[in-house]
C-alpha cells in the first residue's frame, strides 16, 4: 500500500494532501490546470520535496520529515509516464523501454530480455524495432507505460497519460490502458482533469482543488453522493443543496432549493439540510408539460446542446439549473435548438439525497 501525507507550499496556495493507495488499484486525482495535481506525482517521485509529511510504500518510508529519510528518486522503484511520453525519438522502441534498466546498472543482455518481456506483455513486441515518430498516439503510449514498468517499479505514475491523443484515439486508447493497468496489476496514480477518464480508471477518485481534497472516495460515491458543487460539475451530476421539509400527515417529503422544490424519496433522513444529486440520464425533456402525475416537472430554456456520438447532454436554464442526457435521435426528432421551451422531468425514485 501507497501511503501520502505531505504538504508542500506552491506558488499561489498551499498543497495539502492525504491518501492510501492499495495494490493493483489506480486512484485518479482530478482536477483543473493549476491545482496541485502534477506536483503531487512529482512529489512521490521524489522530484519535488514536501515540506512536511510522510510518504511509504508498504513498510517502507520513501520520505518522512521528522524522521530524515529522503530516498532518492532512482530508488524508489516508481515509473512514470509524462503527459508527452517523453520518448526517446533517436532511439527504437526496444532502447527507449532497456533505458532505466541500463541506468540502473542492469548489463544490456538483461535489460533487451527484460524490454522484450514487457513489451509481449502489452502487446507490443512486433514494435521494438520502430522508432517512436514511426508509432501512433497509442503505440507512443503503450512505449511509454513498458518502459515505466520495465524496471520492475511498484508505482506506476500517469500524468494526463490521454491528454496529447486527438479525440478519436482517445476514445479507442482508454480502454486499452484500462486493460493494461488491470493486466500489470501495479498501484497507479493517475492525474487528469477529464471526469470521463476519472469514471473510467479510478478504483479512487481524489477531487483536488487549489492545492485542496475537497472529497476522495469510490467512483459510486463521488456519483451518487458528490459532497459540492465542483464535484459535481466534474463528475457531471445534476447537484443541489436545499433542505428537507416532510408534508404533514405523511404527505409527500420537499426538498427546497430556492423557491423551487423537488419531491423526492428520503425516508431515512430527518428535516434539516440535505444534498440532491440525479444523474443527466434521468432528466427527461419534452416539447409539452408532460400529462402525468409526475411532480418534479420544471419548465426552462435550452442553454446548450453537446452532442457525444450517440447521446446528446443537453444544458438548461430555469429555476433549477440541469443537464439532461439523451438519445441523439431525440434531439433531431424534437428539432431542438438553445435558445427553445422545454419541460424538464425527473421520477422521485432518481433522485439521492444525503448529508
């Protein structure tokens, strides 16, 4: 287990972060540009020293203030893939995976027998001979993670690992590395500030603002229960924050928020403050008030539309502020433009709600 506890005073605030990460598990930490994501990875590296804290791998300690113990970056078995991938263009595959081997002292006959094996293992042998201008975006990257496993590292570090892939490769390279870090089987820390890639890999997600964890938790948890509104925006959670009042005699429980309310299934919590959260795909939008007994029903204007392949997430401005997610199809049979009138519905039974 990956053990992080440091603080580390940057330019514009300080850094303050904490977590575990277990073996064979990727915990993705996210956030916006500029928020203490790479200096964390930098950190564990032993790139950047912390000012105060401690960081240890299982038992043993990487990096400790109060103790005195500093080990160096070349010996804290960590691999790391950079954002670029960083290859070698002089280089062919097979150097470019041996180079941490050979400067670990490994003879050349070791370290071509250790880059073949890795490189078999994702995949890649037929490669080892290319050189990296040769290679496509998810060649590049899967050179990239050999070499950063090659050395037998215990730590696998990703820094924005799909960030330089144009967005169809993107699409097509994330779950090949989905697979391949389940196949190598190492703890991974992975930085991105697209929530999709967070969704995707993170067995954890760490939520990171100026230099701040506003929530870490399990992918489930950070869906269906994002503590802020910044969590939410990431994950892309519909995401409010009222408070319950229960209808006398039984009746149906509110949850205000503002002037508006929504009906909602909470029978396990009391009046008082609570958190809403419903997912895009459980708004649905139409031309007319739906002729239900539906009562969260809420009437707004079409602020965007983003189309995403098959779907469509649709921005809407009303009274309560949502997304919804929908068929394309939809979207071209309703003929839907911003700027229109719709009528935005979602079921009692969707929506969370939490403290």
């Amino acid at each position: 287990m990956l053990s992080v506890r440091v603080r580390k005073q940057l330019r514009e605030f300080p850094l303050a972060i904490a977590f575990e990460a277990r073996p064979a598990e990727t915990l993705v930490i996210i956030g916006p540009s500029g928020c203490g994501k790479t200096t964390t990875l930098n950190l564990i590296a032993g790139l950047v020293e912390p000012d105060e804290g401690r960081i240890a791998l299982g038992d043993r300690c990487l990096w400790d203030r109060a103790a005195q113990i500093n080990v160096p970056a070349e010996k804290r078995q960590v691999g790391y893939v950079f954002q670029d991938f960083a290859l070698f263009p002089h280089m062919t595959v097979a150097d470019n995976v041996m180079y941490g081997l050979r400067c670990r002292g490994a003879s050349r006959a070791r370290a071509l027998e250790r880059a073949g094996e890795v490189l078999d293992l994702l995949g890649i042998g037929d490669l080892r001979h290319r050189r990296p201008a040769a290679l496509s975006g998810g060649e590049r990257q899967r050179v990239a993670l050999a070499r950063a496993i090659a050395c037998d590292a215990e730590i696998l570090l990703l820094d924005e690992p799909l960030g330089s892939l144009d967005a169809q490769t993107r699409n097509r390279v994330r779950g090949e590395l989905h697979r391949m870090l389940r196949l190598v089987g190492q703890i991974a820390i992975m930085v991105t500030h697209d929530y999709i890639d967070a969704l995707t890999f993170g067995d954890q997600i760490c939520v990171l603002d100026r230099g701040h964890v506003l929530q870490i938790g399990s992918r489930d948890e950070l869906l269906r229960r994002p503590k802020s509104q910044f969590v939410a925006e990431l994950t892309g959670v519909n995401f409010f924050a009222g408070r319950i009042e229960r209808g006398p005699d039984g009746g149906p429980t509110e949850v205000r928020v503002g002037d508006a309310c929504f009906h909602a299934v909470c029978d396990d919590l009391d009046d008082g403050e609570a958190m809403v959260a419903f997912f895009p795909s459980d708004v649905t939008i139409s031309r007319e008030r739906p002729a239900t007994s539906a009562r969260n029903v809420f009437r707004a204007h079409v602020r965007e539309i983003i189309h995403l392949g098959g779907k469509a997430r649709v921005a809407l401005d009303g009274s309560l502020p949502m997304c919804a997610e929908v068929a394309a199809d939809t979207i071209d049979a309703m003929g839907l433009a911003q700027g229109d009138v719709v009528y935005a519905s979602v079921k009692a039974s969707a929506i969370k709600t939490y403290r």
